[in-house]
C-alpha cells in the first residue's frame, strides 16, 4: 500500500508541475512574445492615462460619444470582473421592457433620426463587455453625434467608415467598429472632450 501512495503522490507533484507551472509558464512566454499588445490586454493610453481596452466595451452616454451595445453585466455596466448577458429569453417580458426602453432613449437623444433603430443597440451582448458595435449601429447614430460636437455629417460619417474593421479573415462575422477607438478619433478631431 505505502508503495501505491508514493505513486500517486508522485504523479500528483508531476501533473501539477507539468500542467499547473510549466505549461502556463510556456503559454504566457508564447503570448508574450508573439502577440505582445493583445497579451498585455490591448490597452490603449492618451497622454500618458489608460482609456481603456480594445476588447473591452465601456459606458458612453453624451450626446457627443457613440454609444456602444447595452451591457447587462452586474452590479454596473461593463463590468469586466463580471462578465455576464441577461440570460433573459425572448419570450421574457423583463426583455421587451428593457428593449422598449433603449428605444425610448434612443428615439429622446436624437427624436429627428426615423431610421429603424439596429438590434445591436436595443440588446445586450452575451458577455455584456461587447466593445464593438456593426457599422449600422454607428451609422444610426452619425447626425446626433455630429450635431452634438457641431461637425459636419460627412466628417463624421467619413471618421466611421475609417474606424470599421472588415470580417475577419474576408468571411467570418459582419463589419464592426470598436466604439472606444472611434469615440477617442472624435475627441482627437474636436482636440478637446465636451463636457458630459
């Protein structure tokens, strides 16, 4: 018996040393050095301050920014420590409460804009950290923003059309523009953030 416990508790330290030291050590060398930027949390800085993260959606609610995809994490938006969708069905009334009020408050911040609002602004993301939204999410969106920081629509939609990534690898997914990019485009265009 003393002979089968010396080798299962050598196995043990094995197992742990190859699968809990030594392939994380080899995988975080690997990332590192092959994609430095996305291992290191695609940060983005302006002079010198964490903006935020590529990969990571966070609240926008002026007039003057895009707004990106509702997040239904808790116990805030965009809680990136709690990355969580709704988990409501769509047979759920809870949803259709929700969904009427983004377009409530969508239909409020822009009432001239009768286009038909896109799905991605109404409804939250699976992991409610969503930092993308689709190109007519930002398109919808284009006159209130424009007309919030007094440019001009063609400036706008022309900024828009330069922060769009196409799918990727030309098949997989639909064209998305990172709203955080584009929002920090906008505040480099006006040199100066409006006031909140």
């Amino acid at each position: 018996m003393l002979a089968h416990l010396r080798a299962t508790f050598v196995i043990f330290a094995l197992l742990t040393l190859v699968t809990g030291v030594a392939y994380p050590l080899v995988v975080t060398a690997i990332g590192q050095t092959v994609f430095p930027r996305q291992a290191a949390g695609s940060l983005i800085e302006r002079d010198g301050k964490l903006a935020g993260s590529r990969l990571i959606g966070q609240p926008f609610d002026g007039l003057h920014y895009f707004w990106g995809r509702p997040s239904a994490t808790s116990p805030v938006p965009y809680n990136a420590a709690s990355s969580s969708g709704s988990n409501l069905g769509p047979t759920n009334p809870a949803l259709f409460d929700a969904v009427k009020q983004r377009i409530r408050a969508l239909q409020s911040a822009d009432p001239t804009n009768d286009a038909k609002i896109p799905v991605d602004l109404v409804t939250s993301s699976g992991s409610g950290l969503d930092p993308h939204i689709s190109r007519a999410a930002a398109e919808f969106q284009i006159k209130r923003v424009a007309a919030a920081r007094k440019l001009d629509v063609a400036t706008v939609r022309r900024l828009v059309a330069q922060h769009t990534q196409g799918r990727t690898l030309g098949l997989l997914g639909e064209p998305r523009v990172n709203v955080l990019a584009l929002n920090l485009a906008l505040d480099d265009l006006t040199k100066s953030p409006p006031v909140k």
